[in-house]
C-alpha cells in the first residue's frame, strides 16, 4: 500500500481537515486514494448497483403514485416531459457545476425563480444545491418531507377522533378524506417568513413551529410510507403552488429530486447532473462513507500515509462484512 500512497500525494494529500469537510473535496481525495486498492473498487461497484436498484424502485413507486394522482385528476397528464440542461459532472468539482447553473440561470438569479435540479443518486445534488445557496443570496431550498408529515400528521388525527387504529390508516385514506386534509394546509407568509399552516381537526400551529417536535414523531415517522403512497399528486400539486409563490417574490428555490415529480412544477430552469461513467457514483459513495467512519478515530496530526492506511483497513473490514469476496 505504500506504492499506493506515493503516487496519490501527489494528486491531493490526505488530512483530517479534508476528511473531516465531508464534501466532494473529501470524496475526490479519497477516490484518488484508493484506485488502486483493488478491494475499494470492488466495495465501490456493490454502492453502485445497490444505488442503481434503490434508484430504479424509487423511480418505479413514484410512477405509480404519479399515475394514481392523475387518475384521481390531481395531476395531469403531460403531452410531453419537460426538457433539461445535461450538466455533465464528471471531474468537475462542485463549484465548477454551481457555476454552470448560475450561468444559465443568467438575471433570473437576481430577480426570483424556481431552480430543478434532477439525477441519479451520487451525482452531487446535494453538494450542488449547498453550493448555489452559498452564491445566491436569495437562494431557498424546498423539501416536500414535511408536507407528507402534515398529511400524516392528519391522518392520524382523523383516526384518533373516529376511533380508527393507526393499523387500519390506509383505508382511510380516500380521495374524499384527502382532499380535506389538503384544504386544512395554507401556504404563505406567517410571522415575517413563508411557512405552511396548520388548521383543522382541533389542530392550529405551522410548520416551522412543529418541524422538530409534533412532526418528528415516531408515531407520524412510521406512517409516512403509507401515506405517501396515496399522495404524490397532493403534495407536488401542493408544492407547485408554494414554489411559484416564493419565487413570484424574489426568492430562487432550489428544488433537488426526481423527473417523475418535479416535472409537475413549472419552470425553464431545468438541470439534469450526469456521469459517464455510473462506477463514479458508488466510489463517491464508498468513499463518503469510509472517510466519515476513519475520522472518527483519527489524530489531529495523522498524516497522510495513517489516513490511507486507516481507510484500507475500513475496506477490508467492509469486504469482509459483506463476503464480497
């Protein structure tokens, strides 16, 4: 492994600083670290077919959400799928992708608009979506999560006031109930910011106010699958509205997932990050997940050579965790 060391300090430098970003910076080092460690690639190509298949099951349990939505007339059909910029993000680092964006997003960036962002897992939507909001000072993020954990939160509600168990929730999930459920959500400005609120069922509070409390509990957590199952329609419809809303004041919002939602949701600003090569993202993965369990244990004056050795012995550990080989 020494012969590994010396060729790779060369290309970036291993340190618990970098380990400890936890960032495409960490990922990359890593990366160039271990490529010639033959069981790191092995582990790396595992993280890309279980990616690749989570992707794809995911991909599958939206569709159906998103064709029962239409069935329901809560979404419509498209005559046609939105078109997207392909950003290749292959050796570029996440700054260089955030500046492509900005760049196409042009004056729209200073005056208000809704930025998509799609593509496989391991792609960097995530670093990307942190990037542009460290550049774009009017830059929000959305997340459809905590709507889903309203519509639980409801649900359950329901439940409790007709005497229903929560075991028996997805019978009660009809069109009907659900639409109801939706009417109880307002979204706009509360307290100075955009929120959602809250009022229905003896219920009346926002989000922000209940975001680590009332909806982080075990109860609505556990639900929230089945719920969501039977919703996708509602709360991308939900959404769409809420996005459009904020961006019509100002605000750019970046919107990271999957085509089969976000295509629901108006905007000429559409991004779709791409690999050429798919074996990259199970080593970001890997790779990820390696520094993140090594610097837990590491000294602050470990050099180089500790840290590879270090992240060989994860490896293994791994390898031999999972009988790959």
């Amino acid at each position: 492994w020494l012969k590994v060391a010396k060729c790779c300090t060369a290309a970036m430098s291993l340190s618990p600083a970098l380990l400890r970003r936890q960032d495409d910076q960490t990922s990359r080092a890593v990366i160039e670290a271990l490529e010639s460690y033959a069981p790191f690639i092995t582990l790396a190509a595992v993280e890309t077919e279980a990616i690749m298949k989570r992707d794809e099951e995911d991909g599958v349990k939206l569709a159906d959400g998103i064709k029962l939505a239409q069935e329901k007339k809560v979404l419509p059909v498209l005559s046609e799928p939105p078109q997207y910029q392909r950003i290749d993000v292959q050796g570029k680092p996440a700054d260089a992708v955030a500046e492509e964006i900005i760049t196409a997003l042009g004056a729209a960036k200073d005056s208000g608009c809704v930025c998509i962002i799609v593509g496989l897992s391991g792609t960097g939507k995530g670093t990307t979506v942190s990037k542009l909001q460290q550049r774009i000072p009017a830059a929000s993020t959305w997340s459809n999560g905590n709507l889903f954990r309203c519509l639980t939160l409801l649900a359950l509600e329901h439940c409790k006031q007709k005497g229903v168990d929560a075991s028996q929730l997805e019978g009660e999930l009809t069109p009907e109930n659900l639409q109801a459920w939706m009417g109880m959500l307002e979204f706009g400005q509360f307290g100075g910011d955009f929120d959602i609120k809250i009022t229905g069922l003896g219920l009346a509070g926002t989000v922000s106010e209940w975001a680590t409390t009332v909806l982080k509990s075990a109860d609505i957590g556990k639900n929230i699958p089945v719920v969501a199952r039977v919703t996708q329609g509602e709360v991308v419809s939900f959404a769409a509205t809420a996005i459009t809303t904020m961006a019509s004041a100002g605000r750019v919002i970046l919107l990271e997932g999957r085509e089969q939602t976000v295509d629901f949701i108006p905007s000429p600003y559409r991004f779709c990050l791409t690999l050429a090569d798919t074996s990259i993202i199970g080593k970001r993965q890997a790779a990820m997940k390696l520094s993140a369990q090594v610097v837990k244990a590491l000294a602050d004056e470990a050099s180089h050579d500790d840290i590879l050795a270090a992240l060989q012995r994860e490896v293994d550990a791994e390898k031999a965790k999972h009988t790959m080989i």
